[in-house]
C-alpha cells in the first residue's frame, strides 16, 4: 500500500473513529470559515502533529473497543477515547478542534491540501 492511500485510509479511519466526537466538531461555524482560508506552513506542521497523535488514540482505543464486554462498555470507551482525542488536539500549540476538523474536512476535498499533508506526513515517518 502506497504513502498517499495510507493517509486517505487512515484519514478515513480517524473521520470514522471521530463521528461520535462532539458536536463542537462537527458545526459549520468557524470551521466553515478556517476551512475557507490557505493554511500556512505552521498550521500544516500542527496538524501533522496532531493527526499523528489522533491515529495513536484511535489504534489504542480500538483495540479497547474490540476488547469490550457489553454496549455499556463499548460507549464508555467511545466517550473516554472522544474526549482523550480532543484533548490531544487541544495540546498541540496553533491547533484547535475547530481548526484540525475544518483542516480534516477540507483534505478530504482539496487534492493539493492533501498532497501538502501527505508529504509532511511522509517526512514525518521519515524521521
């Protein structure tokens, strides 16, 4: 599997591990208008940053959910792993939710933003 469809599997991965993220996530308003703008190198850098560290969250708190015993279970570590990604995404100086789901949304539907993403994603596996 290529670089470029790892980031697009990937991306798919977190968009569907963050569908029950909350709704601060999912609003059109300053997301909508983030998304509008060109992203500079810094916010690129910060959200590499925390997409990294949200892929991290998802393989851990998938694993969790496999492991669940009952629905009960399963929701409190949605929950636990909802609130443990926003947080991680929160920590990354010049990111915020709002700014990481406009920048998600947005390389999902703008192939150049996306080729921008994915090289810094493969430097960033490059060490």
């Amino acid at each position: 599997m290529t670089f470029r469809k790892t980031l697009v599997a990937t991306t798919s991965a977190a968009v569907l591990a963050l569908a029950a993220t909350p709704a601060v996530m999912l609003s059109a308003g300053p997301a909508a208008a983030q998304a509008e703008q060109a992203y500079s190198a810094g916010q690129l850098d910060a959200f590499v940053e925390a997409f990294l560290d949200v892929d991290a969250l998802r393989a851990v708190y998938t694993e969790r959910l496999q492991q669940a015993a009952d629905e009960a279970a399963q929701q409190a570590i949605v929950e636990e792993g909802n609130a443990a990604i926003v947080a991680a995404i929160n920590e990354v100086e010049g990111m915020d939710i709002e700014l990481y789901a406009a920048m998600l949304q947005r390389a999902g539907e703008d192939a150049d933003l996306n080729a921008r993403i994915t090289q810094r994603l493969q430097a960033a596996a490059d060490g």
